[in-house]
C-alpha cells in the first residue's frame, strides 16, 4: 500500500481535529480534538518510518504518545478544577489572560 | 644622592604630609596636624637644599637632570614618563615654594588654632604644595598640565574653605572657572606643540620646535599664545585676573601662599621654562609683554582706591607679577625669576602681617574701620613696614633690586619697550604710594577702638559675622573659628615673619649689578642657550635704573605721607575732585561688570534658552516624547492580539502554520 494514502488519512484526522479545536467551546471536546490531532501526526511519522524503513519515526511517536498523556492528564486536571469551582466550562468565558 | 632622588623626596614629603593629616584628623590631638604638615614642609625644603647642593656639585653643562619613575602612558604615537627635571630653574622654584611655604605652614599653625577645620586646612595646604612641586618639577607637558590641574583644584578647596560662607564659596567657584580656561589653554597649546614635533617632553620640544616651526609662524605663535592663556589665567593677568581679588575670601595664610609666593607664579615659571618657544615666537612674547604691563598700571591703581586690606595687597600681587611677565618676556628671565623669588618673601610678610591686624581687627579687613595699631602691635608693625618698603622698592631692600633689573632690561631692548619700561616705573611710584596708604591707615594715625583695647592687653574677638555682607556666623566647622590670633601673642606666627623680614631686606645682595650677580649666574645653565643670552644693559644703565627706581619709592612714600599723615582733608578734596577717577577705580574698572554683561549674562540666557526651547521642547518633547509614542503605538498593537481568547491563539497558529506548509509548496515546485 502506497505511503499516500496514509498521509492523506493522517491529513484528513488533522483537519477534523483542528477543526474541532476552532468551533467548539467546551474545553473537553477541545481536549478530545487536540488527542485527534497528535494522532494524525503520530500517523504520519509512523508511515513515513515505514516508508523509508526506518525506526526513528517510531521511537518519535512513542515520545509524542507520552507528551499526549501528560497534556491530557494537566487538562483534565484543570477542567476538574474550574468544574469544582463552578466556573462556566466554556473557553470563551475564560479570557482573564488578555493583555 | 643624585639630585634627581632629592627630586623624588622633595615630592614625597608633602603628599606623605596630606596622607597623615587628612586620615589621621581624628586622632591628631590639638595642633598635631598642624605640626606634622609643617614638618613634612619643612623636611620638603631640606630635601631641596640637598637637591641645589646635589646640582651644584655637577660641572656646569650637566646640571640638567631627567628623573623617570615609570612610563604614565605610552598610546598612539603620545609618551609620556612619571619624570621629574631637575635644572637650577627647578630647583629655585621648589626652594620658594618650598621654603615658603614652610613658614606659612608655621604661621597657619597658631593662625588656624581655633578654627574647627584645623586638620582639613592643613590637609589642603600640603596637598596644594605637593601639587606645585608637582608643577615645578614636571618634565614633560603632561605631568606639568596634571599639577596645574592640581593646583587648580587646591586653590578652589583652599579659597572656600569657609565652605559654609556664601561669598567664599562664590569665590572658588570664580577661581576655579577661570583657571579651568587657562588650563584648556595651556592642553590646547601643548597639543599644538605635539602635534608639529611629535613629542611632550620638553627637551625634545624645545629642541625640535626651531627645525619643525619657522620663527613666528602661525603655529608657535598659536601654541604660545593658548600657553599664555594658562599662564594669564593661573598668574591672573589681564583679562583673566578677576578670580584674585576675589579669592581674598580665604583665610589669609591662603592668600599669603596662593596668592603671593606659590601659585600665581606658575605662569612666570611657565613662560620662563618654555623661553625657546618663546625666542620663536617674539609676536607671542611681546603679546604676553604688553598684557604684563597693563596689568601691572591697573592693578597699581586699583590698589589706590581698593579699601578692603587684603584686596590691596592682592592687586599689589597682580601688579608685581605683571612686572615678573614682563621680565620673562623681554628675556630678562633672571631678573623676572630674582623678582619672583623677592616678592614671594615681602608679599608672604606683607599678607602675614595684614592677617595679624584682621586678627586684631576680630575679621574687619576694611581699612577705613583701621587705624593706630603701631603701639599695640609693634612686631607685626615693624615687619609689615619691612615688608611695605620691600614692595615700594626702596633702596637696597630686595624689591629694589629685583624691580629696577626687569625695568633696565625693557629698556635696554629699545623700541616699544622703552613705552613699557616707563610705564613700569611710573607704576612703581603708584605702588610706593599704595603700599605706605596702607601702612599710614593701619598703623599709624588715631588707634581705633580695638587698637586702644589691645593695647589694655584685652583681645577683641569680634562678633562673628561675613566681613564681606555682615551676614550671622556661627563657629562651627565651615566657618572661622570662635578665637583670632595675633603675632605678638603666638611665637610661631613671630617665627614665620621674622626670617620672611629678614629676606626681604637683604635678598637683594644675590643680585646686585656688576657686585653679586650670584642669582644669574646660578640660573645661566638653563637659560644659556638664550638667544638674548649676552644682550645686558650696560653697568652705567643698570645703576641709572636703580637710582631711577629708588626715587620712585622714595617720591611715592613721601606724597603718601603727605597724603595720609600731614594733611588728611586732601585725601577728601581729591576724591571730590575727581570723583570719576575714584568711582572707576574703586570699582576695579568694571572688569567685573564687564565680565557679567559680555560672558555670565549671555551664558546665562544661553542656559535658559537651552532649558526653556532645547531642553523641554526639542529633547522632552521631540526626542523622549516621540520614543514614547512609538512605543506606546507598538505596545498597543501587540496588546490588543493578546485578547485572552484560547480559540482565536489557535487559530493564528493554524494561520501561521497553514502560511508555511504553503510557503514550503511553493519552494517546493
């Protein structure tokens, strides 16, 4: 199976995922986006490893997998905080940081 | 030991001095301080001793010595060595300075007593020694500029150092202003000087300058006249002479060491020291010859209607170095060095005597308020009086001798300095009148009231208040102390005017013409390669000169006695009489006033104009107003994309990233 198809798959994750992150705004389903898009990436290098027959790529999405992890295990971490304090679960209300 | 260590000694001793007196004022118990710089003086002057007797074990035509403790600074083509020289040149002057100075060291000692800054003062006095040591003994421009940097700042510390007096501190401020436009005279005229020849040192300039500049061309005449500056400046000749009388503000061991023996000298000594820059620039000399002699008739005449009593021995000041400038600049550098050396004895007499009346006076110095303190005070009496006819030049004092020599050699010279010779014995005969105005009104007539109590033997203290504006003092630190000291009560203010007495009478016999020319002929390895070297005036001229000089005193004394003591309504009818005259004269001829209207007030609307359109529009406004702005402008258009908006941050990401996938495609195909 070419190489092709599987970025054009990988392309098309990234987009939804992306597209996720843009137009919703509950924080969770932003998460859950983010996951989607670090896996059309881990796609990529997966089957670009393949292509070449080459381990590095692998070894680099193992990497990308654990950031994921700890990425999901802050946010999470966080969206359990704001819920405790009733704030209001919406990123647009959250623009406290504003310069 | 080669002179050139006595050299190095006679430079250490005052700076050790400093060293101890101005860490150690805490512990130095009483005159302590005062002692100790005195002694450090005093050893100074041993050390010069032992630098003369050095020099004149060596045969005559190496009696010029370079001493080099290390390179100052070796950059670009500019060397310059920590040197000292050592010629008889130098060592007369640190022989004066020195020396004198240890006398006036011994006088502050019991002047000073009383006063809360005793350690301070003496810090000072033997800093400024060091510092014109420094200056005398310099080989090269650049160490000579550093002590005349030097001696500038001390005079400034010395001259208010009253600093809680207004008027002093107004005064340092003046000297200081003006001797710093002398010495950017004297670095611009030492940079012309390296520029043609190459060098610093003045041997190699001295040498070089004749092949590198022709006689009188624009550049050793530039370089001559800007050396001028520094030396009208620092000798306060016309037209930079008004920091002088000024500097009155002082103490009056100040004024006897800065202002009469030490420090205004320094230009005399610089223009005898740069004699062959001179020789080739006759324009510059004769320039530096006419502004000797106007100063010294105008300062001989301010001095008749000056009534503050040191502001008249302090344009006395002025008028005998105008005599010295002219001495040098006509090439009589013997006779204007012997006349330096003579005047530093009657003037520190004359100024240590008006300091023991002001004492008496408790801090009047105005002669109008003196009178009549012959009986109570005979010891400062005789030795002013001593000090009075060494000024006026009467016969066989010193100043006779030294006096008529500068005037015989002007007139020897023949031409226009026939005009300045006459001039200058017509000034001698105002200074014969000046100087007896002044013994006349202090000591002889009716005592005054303080005279009358010192002579019950109660000293009168004074309330303490500026002589000058009448404005309440107290006795603290920056201001004089609670008590005045008289030399009849305090032996070492006797033992410093007694030898000074003593020398002004009979310095003269070094120079007697055709009898004793001991003076020159000690000066004659340095100044030897002079081109005026043998021009003398004739024996016959010389004593035509004396007898010429010796009348003038003897005439001018003899009309102040008239004036002062036989018939003193005269003194009122011709200040009526020529009330112009007097109005002009007691305003010093409006050289102040002249000063004010053409350099202070201009300077200052320059300085409003500056603070006013350049500073608050131009630089507040345009410059720091304008940066602002723009980063304000800047700033705002960052902060407005930081809108805390998660969603919006990923989109500009996506933007951003989106552009570069792009840009890669297109590079890509």
């Amino acid at each position: 199976m070419s190489t092709s198809w599987f970025v054009v798959l990988s392309a098309f994750i990234f987009c939804i995922g992306a597209a996720g992150v843009m137009s919703r705004r509950s924080p969770l389903v932003i998460l859950l986006c983010l996951e989607l898009m670090l896996n059309a990436g881990n796609l990529a290098l997966i089957a670009f490893s393949r292509m070449l027959g080459n381990q590095d790529g692998q070894v680099f999405a193992l990497m990308v997998m654990v950031v994921a992890a700890c990425e999901v295990v802050i946010g999470l971490g966080i969206i359990v905080g704001m819920f405790r304090r009733r704030l209001p679960i919406d990123v647009d209300e959250m623009s406290e940081l504003r310069g | 030991m080669s002179p050139t260590d006595w050299g190095w000694l006679v430079l250490a001793f005052p700076l050790a001095g400093m060293l101890v007196t101005a860490l150690g004022w805490r512990v130095l118990p009483g005159r302590g301080a005062g002692w100790i710089a005195s002694a450090a003086i005093g050893l100074s002057f041993a050390a010069a001793v032992g630098m003369l007797l050095a020099l004149q074990d060596r045969p005559e035509d190496q009696r010029a010595l370079v001493g080099t403790a290390f390179t100052y600074l070796d950059t670009g083509g500019l060397a310059a060595d920590l040197a000292i020289l050592v010629d008889p040149l130098s060592v007369l002057m640190c022989l004066v300075v020195s020396g004198v100075s240890f006398l006036i060291h011994l006088y502050s000692v019991a002047y000073m007593t009383s006063d809360q800054g005793f350690a301070r003062f003496f810090a000072y006095l033997n800093f400024f020694v060091f510092s014109m040591l420094l200056l005398v003994l310099a080989a090269n421009f650049v160490l000579l500029i550093v002590g005349w940097a030097f001696v500038g700042a001390a005079s400034y510390l010395l001259i208010s150092f009253w600093y809680r007096r207004a008027t002093a501190t107004t005064a340092g401020i003046k000297a200081f202003v003006i001797n710093v436009i002398g010495d950017v005279g004297l670095v611009i005229g030492a940079f012309l000087l390296f520029e043609g020849t190459g060098s610093v040192d003045y041997f190699v300039v001295f040498e070089r300058a004749p092949e590198v500049f022709g006689e009188n061309s624009a550049q050793i005449v530039a370089a001559c006249l800007m050396i001028l500056v520094g030396a009208f400046a620092k000798s306060a000749q016309l037209p930079l002479h008004t920091w002088l009388p000024d500097a009155m503000e002082g103490p009056t061991p100040v004024s006897a060491l800065i202002h009469a023996a030490t420090m205004v000298t320094a230009g005399v000594y610089l223009i005898a020291r740069c004699f062959p820059l001179f020789e080739l620039a006759p324009a510059a000399a004769d320039v530096s010859a006419i502004i000797g002699t106007a100063t010294l008739i105008f300062a001989a005449s301010v001095a008749l209607a000056a009534t503050d009593l040191k502001r008249v021995i302090a344009y006395s000041t002025m008028s005998q170095i105008g005599y010295m400038v002219l001495g040098v600049s006509v090439a009589a550098y013997g006779a204007g060095l012997f006349h330096l050396m003579t005047h530093a004895f009657f003037k520190a007499l004359l100024f240590m005597g008006a300091g023991s009346v002001i004492a008496a006076m408790g801090g009047i110095q105005s002669l109008d308020r003196m009178g009549g303190f012959r009986k109570s005070m005979p010891f400062t009496f005789w030795t002013f009086t001593i000090g009075a006819l060494a000024l006026a030049g009467f016969p066989l004092t010193s100043g006779f001798f030294s006096k008529d020599e500068i005037l015989a050699f002007t007139l020897n010279r023949g031409g226009l300095y026939v005009v300045l010779g006459v001039v200058g014995y017509i000034a001698a005969l105002l200074t014969a009148f000046y100087a007896f105005r002044m013994v006349f009104r202090v000591f002889l007539g009716a005592p005054v009231p303080e005279a009358r109590e010192l002579e019950a033997g109660h000293m009168h203290h004074g309330d303490h208040a500026n002589p000058a504006t009448g404005e309440e003092e107290d006795t603290g630190v920056g201001f004089p102390g609670a008590e005045h000291h008289i030399a009849e009560r305090e032996w070492p203010m006797k033992a410093a005017m007694g030898p000074l007495a003593l020398l002004a009478v009979v310095a003269g016999v070094l120079g007697i013409p055709g009898v004793t020319e001991t003076f020159e002929r000690f000066l004659e390895p340095t100044f030897e390669e002079s081109r005026f070297h043998e021009v003398h005036p004739s024996e016959g001229a010389e004593y035509a000169g004396l007898a010429a000089g010796g009348l003038a005193a003897i005439v001018g004394i003899a009309v102040a006695w008239v004036y002062f003591m036989r018939n003193p309504g005269l003194r009122s009818a011709t200040r009526e009489r020529f009330a112009g005259v007097h109005r002009v004269l007691i305003n010093k001829w409006y050289f102040d006033e002249l000063f004010d209207a053409v350099v202070v007030r201009p300077g200052a609307a320059l300085g409003r104009f500056g603070r006013t359109v350049v500073e608050s529009t131009f630089v507040q406004g345009v410059l720091v107003g304008g940066t602002v702005g723009l980063v304000r402008a800047g700033t705002s258009l960052a902060r407005s994309m930081q809108n805390g908006e998660v969603r919006a941050y990923a989109a500009l990401l996506l933007l951003g990233l989106g552009g570069l996938v792009l840009y890669f495609l297109i590079v890509s195909t």
